[in-house]
C-alpha cells in the first residue's frame, strides 16, 4: 500500500491530500529516509512524521484496504512522539 493512502486509512491524517503534501514537503519518512506518496510500505516499517509542534514515529503492524474508525488504530503502533518545538 502507498504511504499516503496508508496514512488516510490509519486516520493519523484526515485526508488523503494532506498526506500527499507532507511527503512532498519531506515531512514522511519510512525507515530513515524521506519518502514521496507512492512509497510502498509493509508491515515492521517504521514511519516518522515531523508537524510543526513535534514529531510523530510509529510501527506499520498491519496493511488493510479499509477498516472501521474503533479498529484505525489496530494498523500501527506508536513508538515515540516528541512535542518539542523546533
């Protein structure tokens, strides 16, 4: 699955577009290096977010097409956030 859409699905960002910017933008990266949209990622990769109040870092645990709003969690589980300003 392609991070952006990963990333709509999992709900940690609202809409599919703001996912495609922030990859643009540099601010996604999939194990330690920066990534655009249509990264593929897999279970086990780990996914940093860097938003202008801090940095988001969590684990892919599983792909799924689709799933509920309760179940969006169950898809990644979050290592470290740091809501530090830069």
């Amino acid at each position: 699955m392609r991070i952006d859409k990963f990333l709509k699905v999992s709900r940690i960002l609202k809409r599919r577009t703001l996912a495609q910017e922030a990859c643009d933008k540099g601010k996604v990266s999939v194990n330690g290096r920066e990534v655009k949209p249509a990264h593929r990622i897999a279970a086990g990769d780990v996914v940093e977010i860097a938003y202008t109040s801090g940095l988001l870092k969590f684990r892919v645990l599983q792909i799924k097409e689709n799933v509920k709003k309760d179940e969006a969690s169950s898809l990644y589980e979050i290592i470290n956030t740091d809501g530090k300003d830069e």
